[in-house]
C-alpha cells in the first residue's frame, strides 16, 4: 500500500513538473514571437532617417539621408505615399522601361499573375534606379496593378469596348487584384513582393457598364475600374488590402521600408 502511494505521489510530482516546464517553454516561445513580431517595426517610427526633398522645384535635396523616388505618375500611389505621411519626402517620376514590350514579351510565357505583377514592378524600378546618381541614396519604388479574373490578366483597357467587355466579365463574380511592389537602390534590388486581395463584383446591368465608361474612369484603370472613386460602386465585398486594389499595399510597403531604412 505504501509503495503505491509512493508511486502517485511521485507521478503526480513528475506531471507537475511537466505542466510547469510546459508553461515555461511555451512562455518563452510567445514573448520570443513577440519581439520578433515588435522587432520589425512600420515607417512610421523611422520616418525622420529620409530625406526631405525640396519643394521649390530647383531639385534640391538632403543628400545626407536616403530619399525616395516613386518610378510612377498614378496619382493613386502618389495619394497613398502622401497618406503614409511621406509628403515633400518623395518625388515621382515615370519609369523608363517600355512597359507595353515588357507586357507582349511576357504574354508569350507561361506565368502566374502575381509572378506577371512583380516582374512588372522590378524592371519598372531597375530601369529608373540605374539612371541615378550614387548621392544621395535613392530608394526607387516601382508597382504595378493587375486584375485576374481565372488566370486572365486585365490590363487597362485599349477602347471603351474593351472596358465594356473586361467590366461585364467581371460582373457578378469575384476576382483578384494583385499589386506588384519593388523597391531598389542602383542595381541592387531591396525588397520585391506581390500583395493580393480579393474583390467581388455586384451583377451589373448594361445600363450601369455603359454609364460608368461614360464617366471616363475606368480608361486608364487595369480591369476598367478605380476602386476609389465612381467604381467604389461596383464593388460589393473585398478580402484583403484596400490600397493594394487602389494601386500600392500600405501596410506591407511600411513595414519593408522600415526595415531597409533601419539596415
């Protein structure tokens, strides 16, 4: 009898000791995830380690810090850079790059939309990054916005037809927005990624397509609408990033920012 006794209790100690050993460990783990969670950090707190560039328009700029060059002339991104509280810390300027033989080059090829975006944004960015100077350290953002409806990309419409027929395709259905980011300084590439959400649109009726071209939105929107503006309308639910349907994902464009300014 005593020897069973002696058994429970020295089980009943083992499994304390477990549980609390347990504890510890997983204790441990989450503050660890924690701080690598906190260790990343958004733009927001390292936002005064940029340059301020002038808005005289003589070109001045603080060459003591890195600035940045939106390689863009959207005044969508350009409204979210502004937004991030980046204003007279950026200047924009339109890529280089042939983007319409880099589209017919790469409709040739068997590749993912979110890989077509990406690709898009890289060599958007890398051809206005290699034109700059050294000094002052340029970080060169490049994006691009495509929709895909059933691994069919949409660009931006070449005629109104063409809208009518991208619009009436995507009518009642869902699609995804994919917003290609890439951030480079001379040759070297910082950071590259894709941001997708999801859109879904109301059924639409022939009368609101046509009315909605009539406004002349969606002539220079990939899919034929602008989520920010008349063709908020169409838009009956999305999953996932707002600006990365308006044309640059915020939050994930913060955090990578802070990280290359804080490296």
């Amino acid at each position: 009898m005593q020897s069973q006794v002696l058994r429970i209790s020295l089980l009943l100690i083992l499994t304390a000791a477990q549980i609390e050993s347990f504890l510890v460990r997983r204790e441990t783990s989450t503050t660890h995830r924690k701080a690598v969670v906190m260790s990343e950090g958004l733009l927001v707190s390292c936002i005064d380690k940029l340059g301020m560039v002038s808005v005289s328009g003589n070109g001045d700029v603080d060459k003591s810090k890195p600035i940045i060059l939106l390689a863009s002339q959207s005044p969508r991104r350009r409204e979210i850079l502004d937004m991030m509280g980046l204003k007279n810390r950026y200047y924009a300027q339109p890529s280089p790059l042939d983007e319409e033989a880099l589209q017919a080059e790469l409709a040739t090829q068997e590749i993912l939309p979110t890989d077509y975006a990406r690709i898009l944004a890289e060599r958007k960015a890398s051809a206005m990054s290699i034109t700059l100077p050294e000094s002052p350290q340029t970080l060169v953002i490049g994006s691009d916005t495509i929709v895909d409806i059933d691994c069919q990309i949409l660009n931006k419409p070449t005629s109104e037809e063409d809208a009518f027929n991208m619009l009436n395709k995507l009518s009642g259905k869902k699609h995804q927005v994919h917003t290609g980011v890439a951030v480079y300084s001379g040759e070297t590439k910082l950071v590259s990624f894709t941001e997708t959400a999801s859109v879904r649109f109301q059924q639409l009726t022939e009368e609101d397509i046509r009315a909605y071209i009539a406004t002349g939105e969606p002539m220079d929107k990939a899919g034929s609408y602008g989520i920010q503006g008349i063709g908020g309308q169409l838009v009956e639910r999305i999953d996932g990033s707002y600006f990365a349907v308006m044309g640059l994902p915020m939050h994930s464009l913060s955090r990578e920012l802070a990280k290359i300014i804080n490296s």
